[in-house]
C-alpha cells in the first residue's frame, strides 16, 4: 500500500509536467522564429559576409580552416598595414573564429560539406537562438518561467540585437551576447544556489565572453559593482562569496591565456574594480566568521584588528595599482574606456575613435527604432523587480542602468541595452498577465456565488477556521519553509489574501489584456520590418527604390573583381581605414591601412595625403610604395557614405599627427563646402580631385546628390595619376600613380653650362666629360 500510494500521480504533478513540456515546445519555436527572422538577407539578397569587419573575420576564419589551429596562432599577416604587418593570432579575439571554425569542422565530419562562407553567414543567426535560450534561463532565475518565456521571446524579435546577428553578419557580437547573457546567468544561478559547480561554469562561460569581444569588461565591472552592492546594503553571505571569488580568481587567470589580452587582465585599470571588490569581500566575510565564533566581547576587538588589517592591504594595494598606473597618461585606461566614462574624450584627444560612427551616441528616435515598446514597459518591470527584491532582481536592475548609461554614450552599445530592455519588459508582462488572469478567475468564482452557489463560500471559510484549529503543525512547517525560502532568495508564494489585494474588475482585465495583446502585435510587426528592410541588406551590395522599379548597385564588388584581375599581387592598394579589409579579402592586395586601426600614425599618413595638393600626395603615397588609390564616391547616385563626407575626419586625423594640415583651412566661415564657395585648400587637395575628376561630364553641371549641390572646381587635370577603373554607377573610382619621371636634368644642364662656360674660358685646357 505504501509503495502503492507512493506512485499516485497528483493533479499538480500532472500540471507541473505538462508545463515543462509545453516550456520546452515554446523555447524550441523561440529558437525557430530567432534563427529564421534573421534570414531576410539571404531571400532578399543572396548569401554574403556584410559589412567591413566581417570580412576580415570570414579571411582568419579561411585560414585557420585551411592551415590549422598553430598556423593561426602564429600566422604574420603581410597584407595589411604596409610596411608594417600584422600578427593575428596576438591581435584578435579568437572566440569567434574559434566557433566557426569548430563548427565547419564538426559539420564536414557529420559529411556535411558546407563552405567556410555558408558556416560564417549562418553563425550569427545559431548563436541568436542560443541567446534566446539563455535569456529564458536567466530570467527564470530572476522571475520564474512565464518570465523567461516572455524575455526570450522578446530578445529573439528585438531590432537592435537583430541588427547585429543577421544572416551574414559574421563579427564578435554575433556570439559574444550570448557569451555575454549566459555569464550573467550562471552568475545569478551560483548566486541562488551557492553551488560551486556552477561557479566553475561560470569562470569558463566568461573565459569564452573574452576570448569573443573586447566588451568582456562590462562583465568584470558590472559583477563587483553587484557584489559591493550586495555588501553594502547588508544581503553578504557564503553564497555571494562562492560566485564571485571563483569568478575573479579562475576568470582571471582564465583571461590572462588569451593573446590579446594578456597582462592586461592584472595591469590595465579596467579589471581594478573586481580586485578590490575581492579584498572587502574576504574581509566581510572573516568578519562574518569570526562574529559565529566569538563572543560579543572578543568579536568587537576581532572586528577591530581584522578592518584595521583590511585597510592596510586596501592601501597597499591601492599604492601599487597607483604606481602602475601613475606613468600612463590616461592612468591604465584604453582609449575607448575613456570615450564610455568622459563622452568629450574621444572628440578631443583620439579623433579617429570619434569617427567611426558606431562610437557616436544615439538619437531618441533610434532608442525607439531599436527596443520599440519595451522603451515603454521597463519601467514597470524595474517595479516588479522591486515586489520583492532579492539578490538576482537588483542584479538585473544593476545590469539594466548600467546599459541605459553606456548605451546613451555610443550607439554600438544599445546591442548591450537589448537584454537587459527585454528581461525587465518579460518581467513587466508576465506580472501584469498573472495579475490580470487572477483577476478574472477570481471575478469568474465571484460571479458563481452571487448566482446561488453559496456552499462553495461557505466551505471557503469554514476551511479556514479548522484549518488554524485543527492542524496547527501543518502551518507551523509552511512557515518555517517559506522562511527557508526566503533565506535562500527564492520568490515567497504570494498568499491568497495579498493576491486578492491586486484584483481588478474583469471588465478591465479584459481591456488590458486586449491592449497588451495588441502592444505585443505592434511590437511584432515593427520587428519583421526592421529585420526584413532596415537592417538585412549587406552594406557591399546597396538596392534602391524608384519610379521605374528597383536598383542594385553592386559597385563595390565590381571594384574589389577589377583589382583582383587586372593588378599585380604583390601591388599596393591605398584607400581610408573603411575599405582596408574588403579590400584585402575580396581583393587579395596589399593595403596601407584597414578596419584595425591600431597605429594611428598611419592612418594620419594616409589621410596627409588625402588632404594634401596632387604633387605632395603622390610623394606621400609613392614613398609607401603604393600603386593604386581607391576612392568611394557618391554624387552621382546620392551615396552618403562616401569619402567626401569622412573627409574632415582625414583632415582631423592628419592633422593630430601633422600639424601642417589644419581644419579651418578646408573650411569656409566655419562651412565644409564643396561648391564654388569653398577654399582653395579644400578644391586643390587631392581627395576633391579624384572624386570629382570628369564628373562634369556626367551632366554637364556636375550638380552633387549628397551635397545638393555644384561643385566648385569642375574643369582640371590630373598631372601625377591617372583613372584606370570607374564603377559602372561612379561609387568606386580607381586611380594608377604615375611612374616618376626620368631625371632629364635641363635646368641643371643649363646652370652648369653657364657655369662651365665661366670656367672654361679661365681653363680651356680642361677636358670635356663625356657623361655630361
């Protein structure tokens, strides 16, 4: 019998397992619908790397496939940053590359041929639905599963992670957000259980987040700021301890074996925070051990010698980390750091951060473009958060305003805003959803005992009374479990009394529900449209719109075959950073500079030259032992991503490190001008001569689509290059630099005859040389 009534299935089990397994049915068509929205560039366009820096990662990720993991590690790039090179395998973050790679292997082991390409263009979309996944998973540790449902159901469709995880999108965002979420969920799952299994997880979860993106620092500053908080505000326990000492100990060191990194992982001030934080939570916690085996006398001396002892390895430490930043002048911060705490930074002191316009901040409009509604409803779900606040709610409140910070100052950052928006919007919904649900159940039982069914109430209250009475031991257990409960930070079970409290009539629980549904609806739409036209064409391949039906302009690559075909191999491209390395990818030539941008006094060389007369120019450039110069221009068919538009930002990169070049030179009354209006500077430099060579021919005015206007200089001659490749739309404009002429030397022969004829007739019997 005992046996017997131990296998009887109960209602709740029943329900329990049902929900699990319909959990999992939604979680795998999240994953679904995250992989599949994201495929609109493929149907629309074709299978193809976007962007710049995605190339370069589809190049490394070619050679390691072809040459191996060592080859990779060691691989000396010869064509980039002529006379320079690069050594990849020190400078990138392989965490991307490494995935790829993985993965074409496994796939070609399962004989499954796919191309290297095929695997780069679809990495993006897998790793979104694992991102989804991971949501859901941190979530529900926040809030419970309808929770994190609803979060990963929003992450999978939210415009601004789909804008950087689309089909053909290969760069380290494109796994680093999940990298970046399922750190945070197992920090929050080691916060919860104090398991160190987890904790373990977690070290090597943030190992890979390194390995995948610079942006692995938001991490090491973000979980010391919690823990602080958490010490602060008195919430310090042995669980605390367990995730955060693995994390900074093992993810440190773990940290240290990647290349790029490095030393940097213990001497750079951005991982300073969770070093310290380290040291006050040692501290807190031998206070706390020794407060459980002391008495209150002995505790009070031992609290003084271990917080005097504590402030002294504080203050050294403090000493040592000052001292080794003391030499630095940005005080052991990176340049792009210093952009995210002083915004001005960057505009002052390092122009070439400031030009790239992912480095900008973003406009109000564009916070609405990228989140939508949930702009809306994560003010709700920072209230939620609060009823009650554990230690995994005000973690995600840390993380959201954290995100809302840096995401104002460079737009490339609302990438990391995106989770955060989506789990206090699943937070927000699923609250209101539970709220307004009750509400009718309960209004549904109030109406069926207005109608006569009064026994159902009686009962109600009579089950209450005996309740108190009869079974007072019962009770005394659901307390002391809800206590535990509520020590191990889990979410109390709202009785059913509060739960009354937050009734609403049914007539308006149904409204609101209605208009959720019909919120969640425009939310779906907006995101099928971002992802379907906003952000699924491929910058390398540009369409537009007319009266006389669609346009492809596929210039780029017309530009990219030509210097394939008709170059030599071993020729030298010069062109701005943007289209370094496109050009080394689809090109295979050698480039001056490209997207890395590791060596800004070469950048500023090129842009010198770009900014200087035809003559100085082609010194600058022939000295750099270039042969080619690619230029993108955009007047003829309204690009506005052309050359002419970055060029100020030439002339300012130029100039920070050449101070002949200056900016009011190029500028009239404080105007950037190109039309008869501009300085003589701007219409004699050498950029103004190779966009605009010939362009009058094209309608006689040489009237401009971006600038809206004519342009000043419209007749001329190029004397030191010529035009060898013009795109068929005018995007993409290459120029040959003329071979040095030979050195007839006709002044000097007639300023030597003059003075050989003066000396001749003082020395006629001197002999003519005959080389002369």
């Amino acid at each position: 019998m005992a046996a017997s009534s131990d296998t009887v299935v109960t209602p709740s089990s029943l329900r329990q397992a049902f929900g699990n397994v319909f959990s999992l049915f939604i979680l795998i068509l999240i994953g679904v619908l995250a992989f599949s929205i994201r495929l609109f560039s493929v149907i629309k366009y074709e299978s193809v790397i976007h962007e710049f820096d995605p190339y370069f990662n589809y190049r490394v990720t070619q050679f390691l496939t072809k040459n191996g993991i060592y080859d990779f590690w060691n691989w000396f790039d010869d064509r980039t940053w002529y006379p320079l090179g690069r050594v990849i395998g020190g400078t990138v973050y392989p965490g991307l590359t490494l995935t790829a790679g993985t993965l074409w292997w496994i796939l070609n082991s399962l004989n499954i041929p796919l191309s290297v390409e095929t695997v780069c263009v679809f990495t993006a979309p897998t790793f979104s639905a694992f991102a989804a996944w991971a949501t859901y998973l941190l979530t529900k540790e926040v809030k419970g599963p309808g929770a994190g449902l609803t979060a990963a159901a929003l992450l999978a469709m939210v415009p601004s992670y789909i804008s950087r995880s689309v089909a053909g999108s290969y760069d380290n965002e494109a796994v680093a957000i999940f990298a970046l979420i399922f750190t945070f969920y197992l920090y929050i799952k080691t916060l919860n259980t104090g398991s160190l299994f987890y904790a373990t997880l977690n070290a090597l979860a943030y190992f890979y987040m390194v390995c995948s993106w610079g942006g692995y620092t938001f991490i090491i500053n973000l979980i010391p700021m919690h823990a602080l908080l958490c010490i602060v505000t008195g919430r310090y326990s042995s669980r605390l301890y367990i995730a955060y000492a693995p994390l900074v100990i093992l993810g440190t060191l773990l940290a240290a074996l990647v290349p790029v990194v490095g030393f940097n992982a213990v001497m750079t001030s951005e991982h300073f925070a969770s070093f310290l934080v380290f040291i006050i939570l040692n501290v807190v916690g031998l206070v706390y051990y020794i407060k459980g085996i002391l008495t209150p006398k002995m505790f009070k001396v031992a609290v003084t010698l271990v917080i005097s002892a504590g402030l002294i390895v504080c203050c050294a430490v403090v000493a040592v980390l000052i001292a080794l930043v003391a030499s630095s002048p940005t005080k052991g911060w990176s340049g792009r750091s210093l952009s995210l705490l002083d915004p001005t930074y960057a505009s002052k002191y390092i122009p070439i951060i400031a030009s790239v316009s992912e480095h900008q901040p973003p406009t109000w409009p564009s916070y609405f473009m990228d989140i939508n509604v949930l702009a809306f409803l994560v003010p709700a779900g920072i209230i939620a958060c609060f009823l009650p606040l554990t230690d995994a709610s005000s973690f995600v409140i840390l993380y959201l305003v954290t995100s809302v910070y840096f995401s104002g100052v460079m737009v490339r950052l609302m990438l990391v805003l995106a989770p955060a928006a989506c789990i206090m919007s699943g937070i927000a919904l699923s609250s209101a959803f539970g709220v307004f649900t009750r509400s009718i159940k309960f209004a549904s039982i109030g109406k069926q005992v207005d109608a006569g069914d009064t026994g159902n109430g009686v009962t109600q209250n009579d089950v209450v009374k005996p309740d108190k009475t009869e079974e007072p031991p019962k009770e005394k257990a659901s307390r002391k479990k809800k206590k535990e409960k509520e020590n191990v930070e889990k979410t109390p079970i709202v009785a059913k009394s509060e739960r009354r409290l937050l009734m609403l009539p049914m007539e308006a629980s149904v409204v609101a529900i209605l208009l959720l549904m019909l919120l969640g609806a425009f939310y779906v739409v907006h995101c099928v449209w971002a992802a379907a036209e906003a952000y699924s064409a491929p910058s390398i391949v540009l369409t537009s719109h007319s009266h006389d039906g669609l346009h492809v302009f596929d210039d780029f690559r017309e530009a990219y075959a030509w210097l394939s075909h008709n170059t030599d191999v071993d020729d030298k491209v010069a062109s701005w950073w943007d289209y370094g390395y496109q050009t080394t990818a689809m090109a295979n030539r050698t480039v001056i500079v490209d997207n890395n941008t590791w060596n800004n006094t070469h950048i500023a060389t090129v842009g010198t030259a770009m900014s200087s007369p035809e003559k100085a120019a082609w010194e600058i450039f022939n000295s750099l032992d270039v042969k080619y110069v690619l230029v993108v221009f955009g007047g003829l068919v309204g690009y506005p991503s052309d050359d002419i538009n970055k060029f100020l930002w030439m002339v300012r990169i130029g100039g920070g490190v050449f101070p002949h070049i200056k900016e009011p030179d190029y500028l009239r009354d404080g105007q950037y001008r190109i039309d008869s209006m501009a300085t003589p500077t701007m219409l004699n430099c050498l950029m103004y001569k190779l966009s605009y060579y010939r362009f009058v021919e094209t309608d006689g005015k040489g009237f401009d689509r971006v600038r809206r206007t004519e342009i000043g200089k419209k007749h001329f001659k190029l004397t030191h290059f010529d035009e060898v490749f013009t795109t068929h739309h005018w995007m993409v404009r290459i120029y040959k630099l003329k071979p040095p002429k030979n050195r007839i030397r006709g002044k000097t022969k007639k300023s030597k005859s003059k003075s050989n004829s003066a000396s001749s007739k003082r020395s006629a019997t001197r002999k003519k040389n005959p080389w002369h």
